[in-house]
C-alpha cells in the first residue's frame, strides 16, 4: 500500500504543479481539484461554452487563471481552449478585471463596487457576439471567478444564464502551518513538512506549489509557513534567501507568504542585548530586519507572533505590553503594507489549581481587553475560537466581544489535535458555524462573531479568519482523505461565513468523490453527523478535555487533565463535576461577557445543556434540560456515540463498487480504527465517572475496569506518517 501511495506520490508530483492533474490516481493528492472527465450526458451541457479564451492583461495571477481554466476544460470534457486577442464569431470566455472589462466591453452593464478579490460570472453578450466572462476586481479575484467556474462544472451546474456575484467577506483568509525547520510539524499528522527538512528550505517545492494552488481554489490569501513556537534561526539572513524560494512558489496562486518570529529574536540572534520592544535600537533592528526581507519578497504578507505563552518570551521580560510588543513590529512592517498577526493565546501554565478562582479560560480577555485601542492599524490580534484551546466543543471567547478599536482574526484549527487526529471522522464546519454565527450582544446589539473579525461591526480596517492547517508531505496531505473536508470547509467559511455546512459538504463530496447520489449522500450525513459522535464519545456537555492534556492530547486521560497548572478542566470529585466560571459563585469568567450573554451562562435554568460543564459544577444527580442526569446523560452519550462511530463501518461498506478501490479500503480501515477507539473511549470514561460517583448506569452496562483510563485498540489506522503518535 505505501508503495503504491509513493509511486502514485511520485506520478502526481511530476504533474501536478502547474495545474495539470493526473488520470486520477487516487491518493487523494488532488483533493477537491480532480476535474473528473464527465459524463456524456453532464458534458452536453457544456457544449455551447466558447472555444476560446481571452486575457485582459498579463500578469502571472492572469496567466495561472487561464493556464487553470484550460488544464480544468480539457480534463472534464476533453476540449482544449485557444489563445486570442480579438473576439471570434462563436465567442469567448473574457477573463480579466472589471476595470479592464469596461474599456473591453463598453456596453456591458458591469456590477456595482465589489471588495477587492471578488469577481463576477457572466454570460454575456459582447459586441453581438455570446461569451462568458470571468472578471474580477483583483487579478486574484479573476483566479478566484476561475476556480469557482470550474467548480461549478465539475459539480455538473449549468452555466445558462450565468450571472453571479461572489465577493469575500473578510480581507484576512489565512491558514497557519506549525513547521519547523527540523521538517517536523507540531500537531501534524499528516507526515514531515512540505516546506523545511534537516533546517532548510526543501531543494523541490512541487508539494509547495500543489498546496498553494489548493489554497488559492478556495479563496485563501496567505500562509504563514512556520511554527508559532519559532525556530530562532528563521531570520538568518540566509534562510529569508531560501525562504524566497517558497514565495516563488506560491506567487503564482495569489497566496502571500508570512513568517513566525520569535519576540527574542533582536537579542537572541540579532546580537543585540535586549529585545525590549521600547527600545529604539529594537526598533532599527526590526526595521532593517523587515526591509531585508522585502528586498527579497516583495509580497511578503507579515508575522505572526506568539509570546509571552507556554514559554516563549515576551514583553513581560521588560514590563511592557502585548501591544507594545506588536507594535514595534507593525511599524516596521508598515511602511511594505506588511501586517502583524499577535495571538491572544496567553496564559499563565503554572496555575495554582488549589484555587478554585483561578481559570485560565479567562486569560485571553484579561490581558488583552484592557490594551483595546493600544494596537496600530496594521496589527490584529489572533484569537482562539474558544477560551481554553480547540476543545472539542467550547464557547466563543469573550474576547471577540472586548475589542472594538482593535483588529480581530479568529484561529480555527482544522488540524484535529484534540478531536482525533485525523484517525477520527470528525467534520469541524458545524462547529465552527456555531462560533462564527454566535451573537455577543455587544451594546445590547446584534454582533456576531463572524461580524466582528471581519471588522464590519467596528469599521475595523482589516480582519478576518485563519486557519492551523498543518498539511504535510503525506499524498493526501492531512493524513485521511476525509480529513480534507475540514481543509476546504475552513476555506469556503473565511470566502463566506454564512454558507451552510450541508452546502459546504456537499460541494466537497461532489468533488472529491463524484455525483453519484448514494456516494453523496452517505458521505454528506457521515461527515455532519460526525462532530456529534465523536464528542458524544469523548467529552459530551461542555467537560471540555478527557484527553490525555499532558501527553499526546489523544487518548483518553480524565485523570491527567486536573490538577495540573496547565488549566482547569472538568473539576470531577465523588460528588459532582463541572468548572464553576459563574460570577455569583465561580471563577467570574461568565463575567466577560455582554449582559445579554452573562444571562444566557450564568444560571442553571438558562444554560443550554451542552455547555453546562463548562459554565457550572453541579451533582451527578443534577437533572438536565433533556430530562436526564448528569452521571446517566454521561453513560448514555458515551454508549450512543460508540454505537453511532460503529455504524460509520457498514455505512461505508455500503459504498464499495461506488467509490475507487484504493480510497475506499484506506477509509474502511480508519472505520474499523475508529470504531474500535470509541469503545475505548466509552469504557475508559465510563468506568471512570462510576469510579468517581459511585453511581451505577440505569441500564447496567458500566463497570470498573481500572484505574488505567484507557485500553488497547489492537488496530490502527493505514499509516502514511512516521510522525503520528503511536497508538498505545
Ligand atoms: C504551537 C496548544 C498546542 C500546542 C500549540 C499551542 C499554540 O497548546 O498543544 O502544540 O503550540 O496550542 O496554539 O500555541
């Protein structure tokens, strides 16, 4: 099996970069972008598509747009387009920007002010002759109408009448990788980095350039290629040389590069003897800093910063501030058009957790609400969908709600750290939608969180969605074909926020594995169901973590996960569970939120069930909203989600003969991997919470089994990594 995944690697590598695709080797290399040949009858509908295309212009992101659209023809109908100038008598397809089109086409009716990178699909008749025309208001925006158009092919949509509008609803559509230059990715699990290995920039950058025209195909900007927990060597001067090459490489999609750097990094590689962020010689030191990099990548898009958290150094080592620290290097940056990402994700990991006030879910909003104003314009402070850390269903951070004269970007990870690790179906869309559309009710106002990191709610400047992908050099780059749903999810959600994840699912399934409707619709409800299961399974009502908090962040560790300083987690003792965060009687978290919120968390009566452990500890005997208590609830979630992950197995057996051999078999086995760890799960938790409250089940099932909190799955998943955590 990895043989043949490595020769098929090896086929698609040597083909795939320029946009071509292959005979569909299926590794699950080209992700959403197969392009499928269609069938006779879905390519008639094509037929009367111009055989020509014309380019308003010349520049790289114009000439990716046609090189696509004409590689993306061909496959699906076997058709090749030409080159023109002028427009023959049966038509063309105009591609190029709005500004361009007017003086192409005057009589053309063109839409009104798009954002910049939207675009506009229409059918259109120009100088008496049919054409359709793909404009946009950026060059990028052109590329972005491109792939959109042939999405909608190879999903079979008519172009009749074609007249579409998209336009993104934030500026900032980024992904964050977490690689080192070693070629390790931190909570990667999808094999060793496609950028770095043995610290250096690799010597082929094919997998680089695939994943940028990836990025590109679902409206994504920029990519910071490194780690948040920054190798210092990062700013040598020899390394933004090679680095450069990684620009080369994503240029063409429209993708700018960015670069995490380490607060330290004057002092600690810059020779000078301090990095207080005050100091004018930090100051020069960044300027020069970020001047020889623009001397180098004239597009580079900016740095993300992490500090003064889980060890890194920070302002704190000079008594300054966070937006002291991002500003020293936002005006640096400035003068390029460069922006400063800083995260939000600060928190004290030596907590005393004898104090039951103490809560690190409310660091985040703590340290930075009072700074709101305090940030320059071309600095946003990056925030964690939820307080504590991608748990598997938390609410959205206050902080959302504490800036208003601050940039925003919410970070989702679509990389499964603690909701499976690519070995689990677990579909993050829905999750995501929940936060994205949840109303902070600032001012007693609607303000949504997708609202307010767009900087629409506050007439911010920019703003907007990142993403911690954490692809690698595994064929099918996250590690699972499934897995990619999140990949594409997080894209399409930064495009537009307000689509629904069955559309979302539903245009990924199509791609990636054809029309055919039981395909699509087994595939559809596995991946919505999927988040659901696995937290029913895993952590149900708001527990936050059983994970293994201080190992792989994987297995099942209730133990593990209290009475550490690295956070509070779900407070279970012999008589109840649950963090108290109220302000009447608990850590006062509740607190930062508006009024209207506090009121939805703060009382027993008004919070909703599935959050209830995060917000409240209360009796096992505590009787939920659906009727249930806490301890039976516990029993029967874990009970019904093992059962659900179970059915995943003969769901898919269901599509054999429906889907390709190789995909279908790699997936059975993470089925029947997956199916095995949840029983895992339910038993390791369930034994647990009796052990603790002494409780039996209702219906019988739950027995001690020990104090060893987890058990053996005596199979494992179809391994493409030699980085994955090993299963015990
Ligand atoms: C990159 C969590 C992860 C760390 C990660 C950190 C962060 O703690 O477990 O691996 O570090 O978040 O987001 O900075």
């Amino acid at each position: 099996m990895t043989k043949v995944c490595l020769t098929l690697t090896v086929l698609v590598t040597a083909l795939f970069g320029t946009g071509a695709s292959t005979a569909h080797a299926e590794t699950g290399a080209e992700a959403w972008l197969r392009y499928s040949h269609l069938s006779p009858q879905d390519a008639k509908r094509y037929e009367r598509l111009p055989g020509t295309t014309i380019l308003l212009g010349d520049s790289l992101l114009l000439k990716t747009a046609r090189q696509e659209l004409a590689s993306g023809i061909a496959e699906m109908s076997g058709r090749t387009l030409g080159e023109g100038v002028n427009l023959p008598q049966d038509g063309a397809i105009v591609m190029g920007k709005v500004s361009d089109l007017r003086a192409f086409a005057p009589g053309l009716v063109l839409p009104p002010e798009l954002r910049a990178d939207g675009f506009w699909l229409k059918s259109a008749t120009i100088h008496r002759v049919q054409c359709l025309v793909i404009a946009g208001t950026t060059d990028r925006g052109v590329l972005y109408g491109t792939f959109a158009l042939l999405s909608k092919m190879a999903r079979a949509e008519s172009f009749n009448a074609l007249d579409e509008i998209q336009q993104p609803y934030a500026p900032i559509r980024w992904v964050n990788q977490w690689d080192s230059l070693s070629g390790k990715i931190e909570r990667g699990y999808g094999g060793p980095s496609i950028f770095f290995a043995d610290g250096k920039v690799r010597s082929d950058l094919t997998r680089a350039r695939q994943y940028a025209r990836l990025l590109a195909s679902i409206g994504i900007n920029g990519c910071t290629v490194n780690n948040v927990n920054a190798d210092l060597g990062i700013l040598d001067d020899g390394m933004i040389t090679q680095i450069g090459r990684i620009a080369d490489a994503f240029r063409p999609w429209g993708v700018q590069l960015a670069l995490s750097v380490d607060l330290s990094s004057p002092k600690a590689v810059g020779g000078l003897d301090t990095f207080d962020p005050l100091d004018p010689r930090v100051a020069e030191w960044w300027r020069k800093k970020v001047d020889e990099i623009y001397q180098k990548i004239p597009d580079f898009g900016g740095f993300v910063v992490k500090a003064d958290s889980e060890g890194r150094l920070g302002p704190s080592s000079y008594g300054r501030t966070h937006a002291d620290a991002a500003n020293v290097i936002a005006r640096a940056l400035k003068p390029h058009g460069g922006v400063v990402f800083y995260r939000a994700f600060v928190y004290n990991h030596h907590l005393d957790w004898h104090d039951l006030k103490n809560d690190r879910a409310k660091a985040a909003y703590d340290n930075f609400h009072p700074l709101d104003g305090a940030f320059d314009e071309n600095a946003i402070v990056q925030i964690k969908n939820g307080p504590i850390d991608f748990q598997v269903r938390e609410p959205a951070s206050p902080l959302f709600g504490g800036l208003r004269r601050t940039n925003e970007a919410v970070e989702l990870q679509i990389t499964q750290e603690y909701t499976g690790q690519q070995r689990h179906l677990c579909f993050l869309v829905p999750m995501w939608k929940q936060v994205l559309d949840f109303d902070m009710q600032v001012d007693d106002k609607s303000t949504t969180v997708k609202g307010l990191v767009a900087g629409r709610v506050f007439h911010r400047p920019t703003g907007g969605f990142v993403g911690v992908a954490n692809v690698g050099m595994d064929a099918n780059w996250l590690g699972s074909p499934m897995a990619m749903a999140n990949l594409y999810g997080f894209g399409r959600l930064a495009w537009n926020p307000d689509l629904s994840a069955e559309t979302i699912i539903d245009e990924w399934t199509r791609l990636t594995f054809g029309g055919d409707p039981l395909v699509v619709q087994t595939i559809n409800t596995m991946q919505l169901a999927s988040w659901h299961i696995y937290e029913s399974y895993t952590g149900p009502l708001g527990v936050g973590t059983l994970t293994n908090i201080t190992g792989n962040h994987y297995d099942p560790g209730p133990e593990s996960s209290e009475e550490n300083g690295w956070g509070q987690w779900h407070r279970a003792n012999h008589t109840g569970i649950g963090m108290d965060r109220t302000v009447a009687t608990g850590t006062g978290y509740v607190g930062q939120y508006s009024a209207a919120v506090q009121k939805e968390y703060e009382s027993l009566a008004n919070c909703p069930d599935n959050l209830l452990l995060f917000f409240h500890h209360v009796a096992y005997t505590h009787v939920l909203h659906n009727g249930k208590t806490v301890i039976q609830h516990v029993y029967d979630s874990h009970y019904d989600g093992a059962e659900r992950a179970a059915e995943f197995v003969a769901k898919w057996r269901a599509l054999q003969g429906h889907v390709d051999e190789e995909r279908y078999r790699d997936i059975l086995t993470r089925f029947e991997y997956q199916s095995v760890e949840a029983k895992v799960w339910r038993d390791a938790i369930c034994s647990y919470f009796y052990r603790m409250s002494g409780i039996p089940d209702a219906k019988g099932r739950v027995a001690d089994k020990g104090v060893r909190s987890y058990g053996e799955n005596p199979l494992t998943p179809p391994v493409q990594s030699d980085i994955r955590p090993k299963v015990p």
